[in-house]
C-alpha cells in the first residue's frame, strides 16, 4: 500500500503538467479562438507574437477591460477599436493564472514550425548521369537495327526460294 501511494505522488506532477498545457489550448478554445487566430486576422487581430508586440501588463488589461481603456485614450487601444471596426472586445474577466496560461499558449504557437516533421537530416546525393539510351541518332542503335533489317530480308527471300522449290517438285511428279 505503501508502495502505491509513492508512486502515485511521482505520477501526480507529470499528469498535473500535461493538463496546464491543455489548459492553455482549452482557454484560447473557450476564451479568444471565436475572434483571433495565432496565423491569421479574423475579427480581431492575428496574435502570432503578440507578447512581442505589447507589454504583458497593457494585455491583461486590455483583455479584461478593452473599453474602459479606450474611454480612458490609450492611444494603442484607440488605434485598434478603429482599426477593426470599431468592433468592441467583450471583457473576459481572466484570472492572471489564467492570462499567464493562454499567453504560454501563444508564445508556443507563435514559434516557427520545423519545415518537415521529420527531424533527421537527410544528406545531399548527386545522381551519376545517366546511361546514354539508344535513339535513333546513335550509331549504335542503327548499326545493328540495319544489320536486323538485312538479316530478316535474306531469311524471307530464301524462305520463299524454298517455297518456290517444294511447290515447282510436287507439280513435276
């Protein structure tokens, strides 16, 4: 029984950590994926490095009050009402662990992606040149084609000569 408990206490935290990084996908799902993509513009901005972009200060508040912070004139959030439309952010009223997940989430999305999924590199291989084919400009496809050509001719001519001598002595007997 002992032993279980143990074990159990050791498999807590790596279950633990793997449900905080849903987490953050669970939270952009639910709480921004409706107007905001990582790569791409919809109803609101792309936030691909977006916590490159603002201080993550200015974020939380943006995200829990967007129109207390334009009625205030933060120039930045102004620009943005304007920018899309003067379509108001509905204010999310998130936790700052929550905020510090999503962020976690973002940043993770917003790294470059490998360009093959495969992570073993591959050396670089120069193909010998090809073997020369035969074609009808090579002296080596016409030499013996024409010596073919010449052959077959003597076989039909002697072929038919000997046809000619088996049917000229059945008439004669």
């Amino acid at each position: 029984m002992k032993n279980i408990v143990i074990i159990i206490c050791f498999l807590i935290p790596l279950f633990s950590s793997a449900q905080e990084g849903a987490d953050g996908k669970t939270l952009f799902r639910n709480k921004c994926k409706a107007c905001h993509n990582i790569d791409q513009r919809l109803v609101g901005p792309a936030l691909k490095g977006i916590h490159e972009r603002r201080d993550s200060t200015w974020l939380f508040n943006f995200i829990n009050g967007s129109q207390a912070m334009i009625e205030a004139g933060d120039t930045t959030a102004v620009g943005l009402f304007a920018e899309y439309n003067q379509i108001p952010m509905p204010n999310q009223n998130l936790t700052p662990a929550e905020f510090t997940k999503i962020m976690d989430y973002i940043k993770v999305e917003s790294q470059p992606k490998a360009a093959s999924d495969n992570p073993i590199k591959r050396p670089v291989t120069v193909a010998a040149a090809p073997n020369v084919q035969l074609q009808f400009s090579n002296y080596f496809f016409w030499i013996p084609f024409t010596l073919f050509v010449i052959l077959f001719i003597i076989v039909l001519y002697y072929m038919t000569f000997v046809y000619d001598m088996a049917k000229e002595g059945v008439k004669s007997k």
